[in-house]
C-alpha cells in the first residue's frame, strides 16, 4: 500500500498537518509513505515510519513545482493521496482515494478544518517523529540541571514580533525569585537567518543562564530539545507550534495574526493578545516586508498573567 501526504510550505501548516499523517499511518501500518511538502518544512518527515521520500517542492515559474510532484509520482498507483493544497496534479494520479482540503470552513481553526480531509470526529494532534539521534544531541545542548524557560522571539514578519525588551523584562519575572521557574535557563530558538532579531534579548540574559540555540538546529532536533524545557512562550510562529506539538507548555502572544485560527493545539496550551483586536490593528499603509512590530499593546503583565494561569493550569493537571 503506497500513501501520498501533500502538505504546505510553511512550517507551522506542515507541523498542524502532522497529526493527520500520524492516523493515517495507524490505520495503515504497512503503508509506504511519499511526503511532498515546502524546503523549510521537509525535515519535519525525516524519521517518519515505513518513508520511501520526501519530494522538496521548490516554488517555480508558472507553478512548473506541481508538473515536478506529477512527474515523480505518476508511475506509482497510490492506495490513499491526502493532499492538503488541492493541487490540480493529485486528481490525475492513479489513485484508489484522494482526499483534500474543505474549501468551506476557513474561519475555523486550521486542525479542526483538517480534521475533516478524513471525516475524523476529533482534530488529530500534531505528532513529530523524532529519533534517536536528535535525542541524544538535545541532552548534550540541555543537559539535565535546572528548568529550561524556552522563549520564541522571532517571527517571519516583524509585525508579529514581541520588542526584545518585553521579552527579557518577562523573563525576568518567570525566572525571578516569585516566577513560575525561579532561577531558571532560558533556551533561545530561532532559525539562523532570524538571529540578528535574538541578538538583544540573548545579550541582556546572564551567560551563565543563557542557552542560545538560535540557527543551531534542525526542526526535529528543536523538537527533542523543547521537550526538555519546562514551559516555552513565542511570537505566533512555526516554532510556537513546534514547541505545542513537542508537548510544552506553550503560549502564544498574538497580534496582527488570529488566535481563533492559529492558537498552538494542545492540552496544555495558551494564548494571549494585544488589547487592540486582530480587526483594528493594521494601518493603512500597513506592508508586511516593511511594517514595525504591531504588539506594543500587549503588556508585560498580560503576557506574565498568561504564563501563569497556563502553568497553574498544567500543574493542577499534573497532581
């Protein structure tokens, strides 16, 4: 049995969509496995069960990436395509089973909108597949010690960013002698191009407390070390939705992007947002590429508060 898992570019749609894969993959334990997927988001797939490939779709002229994904799968028949981008190429594959995405539903959250490409009573959750060797190497970059803070600061606009100085007043406070982790390390992600974005906040963090991983990881090795931290807080981003699928307590801060879309999934999830509504926060001369952050109205305090209404709620669930 042969499974084609078509799923989006970017990195916080690939891990939503993960759960999706996961129940196929339950129900079809033999199945052998084709993920296309966006170059950030392929190594996401590394490690999954029974894979034969992931196909890195690279955007090309005149959508030439879709006559790619034709030409290396056309010669197969595949049992079931889940395809995710409704690409014209899946309904002209032999197939036995093609499902896609409802193109109904948009303003429900992006999980429950997939849990439907398979008729499924419950959104899946995301499931990352991590190996032995990202494990290994996350307890060599947190070792076991202290608790691990694990902070997002980045974004792939600058409107969705959090002022560095908000975010290491907020440490202070998480990681202060009243915090939710006093004394804490705080573990910095980010992606290598993002690092002139970290830099304030990982200079303004004592050295001896600092755990800067920015640009030092691949996403499953990312994976395997947030789920060495004891709570992880972000800008809405595909690392905010990675640390939610790798089982931290994550919250997200919101502002020009909308929580009742792209809230992190999980049990032991949050989120928290400007005072100034998804509705009213742009400007109108607002552009992305060039746009200043959008958050300046959520407060230290909000975000304080929502850790530790979130943490309470963890450990209540914990006891």
């Amino acid at each position: 049995m042969r499974i084609l898992f078509v799923t989006s570019t970017r990195v916080g749609d690939a891990i939503i969509s993960t759960g999706l894969l996961e129940h196929a993959i339950r129900k079809y334990p033999n199945a052998r496995v084709t993920v296309a997927c966006g170059p950030a988001a392929a190594g996401l797939f590394d490690a999954v069960p029974n894979l034969d490939r992931v196909i890195v779709l690279d955007k090309m002229l005149f959508s030439f990436h879709w006559l790619r994904l034709w030409i290396l799968t056309v010669g197969k028949f595949w049992d079931l395509i889940i395809d995710l981008r409704n690409a014209p190429v899946t309904y002209i594959l032999f197939r036995k089973t093609r499902r896609g995405m409802p193109r109904t539903g948009s303003d429900e959250r992006r999980v429950q909108r997939m849990a439907r490409v398979l008729d499924l009573d419950a959104p899946p959750a995301p499931h990352l597949w991590i190996g032995e060797t990202d494990l290994t190497l996350a307890r060599k970059l947190i070792p076991d010690g202290s608790p691990v803070l694990a902070v997002g600061p980045t974004a792939n606009w600058r409107a969705k960013t959090w002022r560095p100085e908000h975010f290491a007043a907020l440490i202070e406070r998480l990681t202060g002698p009243a915090g939710i982790l006093p004394g804490a390390r705080v573990a910095i992600f980010g992606r290598d191009d993002e690092r002139p974005m970290a830099l304030r906040l990982i200079d303004s963090i004592p050295h001896e407390r600092c755990i800067d991983l920015v640009g030092e990881l691949d996403l499953l090795t990312a994976s395997a070390c947030l789920a060495r931290c004891a709570f992880y807080v972000g800008n809405d981003s595909g690392l905010m939705h990675l640390a939610a699928a790798s089982g931290v307590p994550t919250l997200g801060l919101f502002g020009p992007t909308q929580e009742a879309l792209y809230a992190p999934w999980g049990e032991h999830t949050g989120i928290v947002r400007t005072k100034i509504p998804f509705a009213e926060i742009f400007p109108p001369d607002f552009d992305h590429r060039t746009s200043d952050s959008l958050m300046d109205t959520l407060t230290v305090e909000a975000a304080e508060e929502g850790a530790r209404a979130l943490w309470d709620s963890y450990n209540r669930h914990a006891a």
